[in-house]
C-alpha cells in the first residue's frame, strides 16, 4: 500500500499478548514535495529540484472517527525553501480540514520527550565500607525519557476536480479530486509545481485508489521565517506518515519522527519496530553518535531500513504547556485599535510577545515568529529608522506610519489565526490525551517504498 501505518496498544497490556487494535480504516496522508518551477508546462524539461527534504516531524491524534495530523516539514536554509510546493494524497470520504499549526508546540512536544545519555561519576572510599558515593546514581548510565511508565514495554479531459481552494495562514492550500495523471501533472505544472518524471507512476497508484491530492504552496512568496506548520484533518482512524511521495525531495537517512497523542501507547504496524543497541552509543559524549546507531538498527538484517525506534512512550505531561500558550494572548484588544496602529507595540509588550530596545537591539525580539513577519506586513518600518526605534515609539514617528498598509482588523484576525488558536488547540490536545508516543527512523529515498 505504499504507506507507514501505526496503531494504539491499549497501555495496561504487555507487549506479549496480543494487543487491542483500532479497527483499521483506509484513510491515509502521504505527500511529495514538489519545487516551484514558475509554472512551466509538462512538457518541459525536467530541472533538477533545489530544494532538500532534510526532515519531518508529525503529530497525530485519533479521535471520533477522524485522525488529526499536525506537519512540520524542515528544510536546509541553503536551498530555497522559500520556492516548495507540497502534495499530499489523502483517501477519505469527505475534503480535509486544514488550520495554522504551532511551532512552539512543536518545540515543547521535542523538548519535553529528547532522549538524553550521559555518565554519572560515583567515587569509593578505600576502607570504608559504606562505599562513600559522592557522585550520583551507582552506575551511572542513562536518563533517557523513554522509559514506559504503562508497563507496556515495547474532471473532464483528465483534468481533476477542485473541491477546495484556500489560505491557511501563509500557504495556499488546493484539494483536487478525480482526473489522470496527466491531467494532475498538467494542474501542477500550470500552478507553478515544478515537475518531476519519478511522481507520476506513484500519483498514478493513488488516482487508481480514489485519493484525493491536497497541493500546497507558499502564498506571495513569503519569507523562510513565515514557514509554519500545517494541521490536516481527514476522516479515518488510521495514521499514516508520508514516506512514498517523500522521496521525490528527500535527501540520505532522513530523519522522520512521529508523536502519538493518546490514551494508549502506539506502534508501527507494517515496518519494524527495532531496539537501540547500548553498546554503540558514546555515552562519554552525550551519544554525539546517536543518529549513526538509530541508523544501524533501522538498517540491520529484517528491519532493512523499514523501521522505527520508540524514543519515548509515558505519559503526555512531559509537554509543557506554558512554553507555547500565555492566557495572555488576545486578538480583540488589536482590533479596537482602529485606523492607527499606535499603542500596539505596549499591547503586544504586555502579552509578552514583542520586545524592543533601540540603545542595545538592531531588531525587535517576538515571543512567537510568526508575529514578525505579520508586524513588517502591517506596519512597516519607515526609511531611515530601525525596527526598534519605530516600533518602541510608534507616537513618536506618527506621521511616519504608512496607514495604507495598516488594518486593525485584518492584522487582529491573522493574529488570532496564526498564534493564539494553534496554540490554544495544541494545549488542549496535549491536556486531553494523557499518553505520549515519540518514534525515530532514518530512512533513505531507496528505502521509500513501503
């Protein structure tokens, strides 16, 4: 089936029993990235991509006969990642939802389940025989955050339909539904996609499904500091991750890692689940060669590089909350400010999100780095001043201000889209679901085929 499929284990069960499984449902979401080639036609050349896959982390949460996905993609900065194009097949019943996603969720959630190795000194005393340890835990060895506290171990013409067409914060999102694969190769390459031979036998098998493609871009070619997650919703009870379409952008051994937000640990289902050998971490180094073993056990003999590593599995309060959500954060004081954005900067001071001092800072610091860019868009800075001059004393520059480019309520509504609901819908995703499940793979684009 081309895909990489999870599913939940009821926590109190051992591994060795034969665990409780969701009722699988064929609903999936598996993308490509396909660069922007400034609309050129199929029949063009194929040009060699410039930009680099170099990673992914995704999120799910299943609930009520729907899966919900939060994707974040990460791209080397050397390569353009401001020019990418995204396709995404998805089989579900009805069109997928899609909102802003939280980078600082994204943060938390990371930080919160790392992995961490290291040593721990313990010191003897000769003659004593107390023993006299002065240095830590006996034995040293490892703290790592995946211990298992559950006990659980382990269109007409070819052209395709479309049934959906908006903006999610600084993308363009399109649902295409029915047509050929020549007909979606020829929508692609007329947006914009760039092209590329390899997508279309794979586009071709998901057609043959009835997938529906969910094409995504960047809107008016924002800036890399705009890039931001994106959260899908689609009906289903199966997870799946993008493995196959993924190749087409992906570079060797690329990290994929995968969160499983829950009441239950979750599993792979049709790849490997392999374990990481202790004996070829550097533990006096921290494991500097962490992703070196993952990649020798995701590679070693029957996993054959279709495999996942469990990172971390217990309990969800790991993610802490209060680093990507302030109570704070309020849109509808922004909107009352009218035809002047003066007065601005001390609101979004006291919330905790922007701070700027022009004796010692070049630029202005945000809590959130979604908002500067919003700031540049709406209140840009007048020639001749830096960020923080202005921007600390909006009053002082008043007739400065380019009116034009400011409107309260439109800054206020991408404010409210952008920052504050991921944030509040992230901390309450983590608040209703107890249990977390972190996995870990390389995978090369060889290797992505299952």
């Amino acid at each position: 089936m081309n895909r990489t499929l999870f599913k939940s284990l009821v926590s109190s069960l051992p591994l060795l029993c034969l665990p409780m499984l969701l009722t699988p449902v064929e609903a999936e979401a598996c993308g490509g990235t396909f660069c922007d080639g400034g609309g050129a036609p199929v029949p063009a050349p194929v040009q060699s991509m410039p930009v680099d896959q170099t990673g992914e982390n995704i999120l799910f949460h299943i609930g009520e006969g729907t899966v919900e996905a939060h994707i974040q993609i990460q791209y080397d900065p050397d390569s353009g990642a401001q020019a990418f194009g995204w396709v995404i097949p998805v089989q579900s019943p009805t069109v997928p939802d899609f909102s802003v996603g939280s980078q600082l969720f994204f943060d938390a959630v990371l930080a919160g389940s790392v992995p961490s190795y290291g040593v721990a000194p313990t010191s003897d005393i000769c003659g004593d025989d107390g023993g006299g340890d002065f240095g830590g835990d006996e034995g040293g060895g490892s703290g790592t955050s995946g211990a298992d506290t559950a006990g659980d171990g382990d269109g007409d013409n070819g052209e395709p339909d479309i049934v959906l067409k908006q903006t999610v914060g600084a993308f363009e999102i399109t649902v295409l539904d029915g047509g050929t694969v020549e007909g979606v190769m020829q929508w692609l390459g007329d947006n914009g996609y760039e092209q590329d031979a390899s997508a279309e036998p794979i586009l071709a098998s998901y057609l043959e499904r009835d997938f529906m493609f969910v094409a995504m871009r960047l809107a008016n070619k924002p800036g890399v500091d705009e890039l931001h997650p994106v959260v899908i919703r689609y009906s289903g009870v199966e997870p799946c991750v993008p493995i196959t379409l993924t190749r087409i952008a992906a570079v060797e051994d690329m990290d994929i890692r995968t969160f499983f937000l829950g009441q239950a640990r979750t599993v792979p289902v049709n790849y490997r689940h392999v374990l990481v050998n202790p004996l070829k971490l550097d533990w006096f180094n921290f494991a500097g060669n962490y992703k070196e073993v993952i990649s020798m056990a995701v590679d070693a003999q029957q996993a054959d590089g279709n495999a996942f590593v469990t990172e971390y599995a217990g309990p969800s309060n790991v993610i802490q909350t209060a680093t990507f959500l302030n109570p704070a954060w309020d849109a509808a004081p922004i909107a009352a400010l009218g035809t002047s954005p003066v007065g601005i900067y001390e609101l979004l001071q006291g919330q905790t999100l922007m701070s700027c001092d022009p004796e010692w800072d070049s630029v202005c610091v945000f809590g959130n780095a979604l908002l500067g860019p919003l700031i540049s868009q709406y209140i840009p800075v007048p020639d001749g001043l830096t960020g923080p001059e202005f921007y600390s004393c909006l009053s002082c520059y008043e007739a400065q201000i380019d009116l034009l480019a400011w409107n309260a309520d439109e800054f206020a509504s991408a404010f409210d889209e952008r920052i504050v609901k991921p944030a509040v819908s992230a901390a309450a995703l983590v608040t209703d679901n107890p249990f977390l499940t972190r996995m870990y793979t390389t995978i090369s684009p060889a290797e992505m085929n299952e």
